[in-house]
C-alpha cells in the first residue's frame, strides 16, 4: 500500500469543502483549505479564512473542538497551489461545473507528487468525463469520494474509481476515510447519482407526486411516509424542507440529463407549479423564510403547514396516521391498509423498492451496497432489500406484475428466498446469481450483533446481558429502553464480577445502540415516589454505588466503550471505568441537577478527584470544588468525545474512535493491553472546604439567580450539591474518604428527592422531554 495520508488540501470552500477539511482537522490531521481570490479584495485568502471563522460559530458545529481549527492552514488557489505538494490526498470540492474542474485539474498536474490521491466531490459528473484530457498517471492518483452534508455527521462516503484507478492509491484514501474520518466507505459504480442520491432523489419525487395526484395533505403524507416505514420521522415534505426544496429541480435537472432514456426516474420527473411558485418566493425550506411547514411569527411563531391544492398556509394539524402494525413497521400491513393510507405508501414504497432492486448491479455490485448507502446517506432504519424481505420477494414481484409493472431481475432470482439469512451464526445475503455469500466486516469490525448471531449471553434480565467477545473478554450491555438504568442492571453487574474475575481476563461496557445510556430509568423512579417507596429508592441509590464501586476495584480491567448519549448514570459508570474508548460522537453530562437532583451513584467523587489531579488546577480545596460544582450544577454536557477530555468527563490518555463500527473491536483491545500487571486503582481520599466552601459556592449561584439565569428551585439544588462537594460538615483538616463521600451523596439524593418540586421536574422531563424551570 502507498504511503499514509499525512497531510491533507481541500479546494473549494463552501458548505461542503470546508465541512471535509473540518472533519480532517477533527481526526488530528493537518489539512490545507484553499479557494479563489476575490475580485479586488484586500485579504487574498479570505474566502478560507471567512470559512474557517463561520464554521466555528456554526451549531451543530462542524469541529469537535475549536483546537481542531488550528490544524486547518488557510489560502487561495492562486498563490498557495504549489502547497499541494506537501499533501497526500487533494479533494475537490468546487462548483458542479465540468470546464472549473477541468482546469483546476490541469493545474494541479503540473504540482502534484505522482501517488497523491486526487478525488471529487461530485455527485452529477461522471468520472470518465472529469479526467478526459488528463495523463494516464493523473488517471491512476484519481477517483470520486462523494461525501454527504454535513461532513462531521453524515457516515456515508460513497468511492467510485475508474478502469485506470490505482487500487494502492485507492486503498489509502479508504482507510484513512474509514479509521481517521470515521466514515463507511460505499463502492458505487460510475453511474448518474452513484446510489444514495439516485434512489434518494427517486423516493421523493414518488412522494411528491403522489401527495399531488391522490390530493393528500402535508401532514398526512409525512404521518405515512416516515416513521411508519422506518425512514426519517420528517416524512419526505419534512425532509425536502430541511434540505432545501431549491435543490430538488438541481437534482431533477442534473438526472435527467445524465441517466440512460429507458430509466424509469424518466417517467415520475415531474415539476410542480407550486414548489416553483415557493422557490421563486423564497421559500425554500429552513434556510429560507419556510418551506412546506413554516413557523409564523405573526401569530406567535404558530406551525403552519401549506395546502398542495390551495397553495395557502394554515395551522398544522396532527394527522393520526396509519395504526395498529401498520404503523410499527410492517410493511405489508402498511401498503394492504384501505384507502389513502396504504394507496399512498404502496405507490411510494412499492416504486422505490423496484427501482433500487434494479440497480443491481449497475449502479452497485450487491444488496448490502444499496442497503448501506440509503441507511447511511438518508437515515433509513432499514435498507431497501431489508424492506423487500419484510414485504417478500415474491410478494412484490407478483404485485408488480399484477399491475403490469416489469419486474427487476433480482426479484425474480430471490424468488420465495430472502435477500438476508443466517446460517450457521452468520448473516448472509443473496447475490445476483442465485447463491448466499457471507456479509464479512472490514478488518478491525466488531460487532455485538454478530457476536448474538452465534452465541447465547452468559447473563442476562431484563435490563442488561453479559457476552462473551473472544480473547477473553466480556461486554456488558444495557438493553432497556434508551439504555436507561435501573436495579437489574445493577444486579447483573454483581454477579458479573465474579463470573469474569474467575473465568475471564476483562469487561468491555458496551451497545450497539445509537444512545449509551440516558442515565436512570426515570419511571421506575417516580412510579416509587408516587406510592412513597423510599426504602426501594434508597437501594436503588445503594446498589448502584455498590455495583459502580465494585466494577471501579474489580480485579480485572473495566473499559467503558460509548457513543452518543451517556448522560446521569451513563456518565457515571464511565467515571468508574480504568479506561474508556469512546466513539468520537459523545455527548457526556452528569444532568441531575435539570431534574431536581443530584449525581448519586459516586460521580461526585470521582469528578472531585480528577479536577483535584489536574495540574492546571490553582492549588488549594476550592478550585476542583467549584469547577465540579460550575459542571455538575449547571447540567453541562459534551458535544464530543474530545470536548469530554476538555471537561474531564474523560481523562487525557482514554483514546477516541471515529468509525462507530470500530468501536466495540478498538475497547476490546484497549482492554487487553491493560490484563498484564493490572492492579486496581487506590480509593481517593479527599481535602474539602466544608462549610466555608459552600458558602462561597452558594453565593456564586445567587449571581446567577440575580441575572435570572437560574430559578428559586435551581438555589435549592445547586445549594444541596455544594453540601456534597465541600465535605458536608468536614473542615480543612479533616481526610473525606470516598465512604464518607458516597453517604453523604446517598443522603442528600433522598432529601431532594421527597421535594414536591423536583418530582415535578421528573414528572415534566418524562412528559415533555424537556426541563421544567420551577
């Protein structure tokens, strides 16, 4: 393989330009960002540098620290291209014109090293094209890497090589995407919209017309063609309103002109007079003055939705959607439903499934292709083939020919078959010559799903399992709802302990779930409150610590693996892990204190300890005091794992992963190499202010109430909090160990929880969702 990608230039500057080059910065690589000189400006580079400054104001931001800004090197195509040439891997991302990149193309030959990868952003211009003209050594270095916006969020990256594409220049630029970039490299073909975009732009124009043809409403549509089908939740209005109804007649335009004439996205292009009439209006969507929905500020910032046959806005109503299994994702149900309902979710389901059925294997070599880009690049919970075999084959291919539609030849070679299986503990899909093949992981993929394929958990309830994932190793896996924690989950990690000290080497915490944990089961919680349970939720509070606390000293080494939410009781299990690996998508917060409460399975002390180990910290018990008690009590959360390590949510040397896919396989590791010579951590001991302390903690929080930045109740929270982080009646000369810590944690905890006003605030947060600011 060619040598690593060390260095990395982006050309172009816009949404999506800069968005790669920040995801390069985020993966801790250096990445130059060039573009144009604007017409007489004073500052050459302004155009890189007005990118860069706009990004860091962005929300959701495109870095995951604002140092990873500084990896990012400014300037202009004009004066700074010889620059390249330090670089390994150059990204076009200008505008969608042929002749611009042509000729930033021949100007990029002439400075280039021979092995730099040179690839395009294009989604519309085939790559024949955008090399003709160019030598066969600036053939070998180029291929297509198509990114999806926004670059930091969006896993999909679709690669499309040429017949004289090296494959060494092509391997390099796929790992460095997959493992520094944390993305999921899709092989498309060199074909119109490769095969996201294709099938994407497909299913909504389908919806579009329908909604106009059968007279639907907005909402009616979205209630059908979204969640009911296991796509994004805004339903296909929903999410033309998000990416810009302005880019649909691009997109429609683009196709039209570059797909073969007998392909059936020919039949449904269609333009309607109304989304013209919005466009030319202004609205375009979000980013314009509304879209489909819009929010009217003169009545109150009211949900208006637009009528398709009116073309007048009204108030949005709430429609109730199909029911029942039809509206938890059976799908056959869903298209069999009498009337509207189901006449529109089988035109729109039943003419996307064909069409992607017939891109294989044109515009993708197998299934699991097709499947990967539409769950990745649009956010389906399930694949087009998964949703074939919800449906069945046969059943699709024989109502297709009922109603005289052809039926795509994958159809007819599946059969009664499905496109997925498992043999033998191992998933499997159906290939286009009638034969099973096994679904292989790249190298470095680990996943828990796979691991169940083919095995049964050494422990499990209701709440948690326990599996074995080779080399002797064991994770643990939350599995109630959001991953939320309650007492079955503290009991399984009691007698897991001894299970994997006696018959194992180490204990990965680990799911394949979106979300890590969202901390306690707060239901559980106030369903005890409400028949005045308090002996059940002092052992709750209890164990908790005791299973935390025993999994921190356990003989073995505990890793904690999250990605996504691992907020309240899922921060804290984390705090107590010897490491963590963490995906870099980490949003990490102990949250109590928003619902009225406190930390109270130990994640007081140990924030405490870390802020009192850190070097930076001015000497003195006070400062780590009220920089836990500034974090805790104000309920702040991390946007990232590396802003974690800035709050010390995670600790310098816990180490990031940017594949989600890599994640459980990388914990395992990390806890291998902690087996040889393990000992288990020495408790805390701990200097606290006492009530001196919290005075001063309880005045700065008055500052806050005078500016309103925090409510009556807010002082009553925050003020039983700096009792626990300043030792509660302790004084300076007294030694607070982590005991002392934990009762008064567990004590203060049951005070607050009696409090009218924060189970209100739990009553709310399960309600709403949201806070409740009593």
């Amino acid at each position: 393989m060619s040598e690593p990608i060390r260095k990395v230039c982006v050309i172009g500057a816009g949404t999506m330009g800069a968005g790669i080059a920040a995801q390069v910065a985020n993966a801790g690589v250096p990445v130059l960002l060039l573009d144009i000189v604007p017409k007489d400006a004073a500052n050459r580079n302004a155009v890189a540098e007005g990118a860069v400054a706009k990004m860091l104001k962005t929300e959701p931001a495109p870095f995951m620290s604002k140092s990873a800004a500084k990896l990012v090197e400014t300037g202009n195509i004009e004066d700074h291209l010889e620059k390249v040439a330090e670089c390994d891997w150059v990204i076009e991302a200008v505008i969608e014109r042929l002749d611009i990149k042509q000729g930033l193309y021949a100007k990029l030959e002439l400075v280039k090293r021979d092995g730099t990868a040179v690839s395009s952003n294009t989604s519309t211009i085939p790559l024949a094209q955008l090399v003709d003209g160019r030598s066969d050594a600036f053939k070998r270095d180029f291929l297509i890497t198509h990114f999806f916006n926004p670059p930091r969020y969006m896993r999909l990256l679709e690669i499309v090589t040429g017949p004289q594409t090296d494959a060494g220049v092509a391997a390099k630029v796929e790992r460095f995407a997959d493992v520094a970039m944390g993305k999921t490299v899709v092989k498309a073909k060199d074909t119109p919209g490769f095969i996201a975009n294709r099938i994407g732009t497909y299913w909504i124009q389908l919806g579009l017309n329908a909604a106009f043809d059968m007279g639907l409403s907005v909402e009616l549509a979205d209630a059908v063609a979204g969640k009911p089908m296991g796509v994004p939740k805004t339903g296909i209005f929903g999410l033309v309103d998000l990416v810009g109804i302005d880019l649909m007649p691009h997109l429609q335009a683009s196709l039209t002109s570059t797909l073969a004439k007998d392909d059936p996205y020919h039949a449904i292009a269609r333009s309607h007079p109304l989304i013209e009439k919005m466009i030319a209006d202004g609205y375009t969507g979000r980013k314009g003055k509304g879209g489909f929905y819009r929010l009217n500020k003169e009545m109150g910032r009211r949900k208006e939705t637009i009528g398709l046959q009116s073309g007048e806005y009204r108030e949005t109503v709430r429609e109730a959607g199909p029911s029942g299994g039809a509206g938890r994702g059976d799908l056959r149900k869903l298209v069999e439903v009498k009337g509207p309902i189901g006449d529109y979710a089988w035109a729109v389901l039943g003419g996307t499934l064909a069409y992607a059925a017939g891109l294989v294997p044109s515009a993708a070599a197998d299934v699991v292709a097709i499947d990967d880009a539409m769950k990745l690049g649009y956010n389906w919970k399930v694949g087009p083939f998964e949703m074939i075999d919800k449906l069945g084959a046969a059943w699709l291919a024989q109502r297709l020919e009922n109603e005289g539609k052809p039926v795509p030849e994958i159809l007819k070679v599946a059969g009664d078959r499905p496109f997925y299986r498992i043999e033998n503990g191992v998933r499997q899909y159906l290939t286009l010559n009638g034969t099973y093949e096994d679904l292989k992981r790249p190298e470095g993929v680990l996943r828990l799903s796979d691991v169940k394929l083919a095995s049964s958990p050494l422990l499990r309830n209701g709440s948690a399992s326990l599996w074995d994932i080779g080399d002797g190793v064991v994770a643990l896996e939350f599995t109630g709802k959001m991953n939320a924690l309650d007492g079955d989950v503290m009991k399984l990690i009691v007698e897991a302990i001894p299970l994997v000290a006696s018959k194992y080497k180490a204990l990965v915490v680990y799911n394949d779930a979106d979300s890590f944990s969202a901390g306690a089961n707060l239901g559980l919680a106030i369903f005890a409150v409400n028949i005045a349970a308090w002996s059940e939720i002092e052992k709750l509070v209890a164990g908790g610590q005791m299973a935390y606390k025993g999994l921190k000293y356990a003989p073995f080494p505990v890793v904690g693996a999250p990605a996504g939410l691992a907020v309240g009781g899922g921060c804290e299990i984390l705090l107590h892990c010897d490491a963590v690996q963490a995906h870099a998508e980490l949003y990490m917060g102990l949250v109590e204190c928003g619902v009225g409460l406190i930390p109270g399975w130990g994640g007081n002390g140990e924030m405490l300890d870390r802020w009192q180990k850190n070097k930076l910290m001015p000497k003195g018990p006070m400062p780590p005091v009220a920089k836990v008690f500034e974090t805790v009590s104000t309920a702040l959360v991390s946007k990232s794992a590396a802003q974690a390590k800035e709050m010390l949510f995670l600790r310098a040397e816990d180490a990031i992963t940017m594949n989600r896919d890599r994640l459980l396989y990388d914990a395992k590791q990390k806890a291998l190499s902690l087996v040889d010579g393990y000992k288990a951590p020495e408790p805390p001991h701990f200097r606290l202010p006492g009530e001196s302390g919290r005075t001063a903690l309880s005045m700065a929080a008055e500052g806050f109430r005078k500016q309103g930045k925090a409510t009556d109740y807010d002082m009553v929270v925050s003020d039983a909090l700096a009792g626990v982080l300043s030792g509660g009646e302790a004084d300076l000369v007294d030694t607070v160990s982590e005991q002392d810590l934990l009762r008064l944690e567990r004590e203060t905890f049951m005070r607050l929880v009696r409090e009218p006003r924060s189970i209100a605030r739990v009553e709310h947060m399960l309600e709403t969702g949201k806070p409740l600011r009593n």
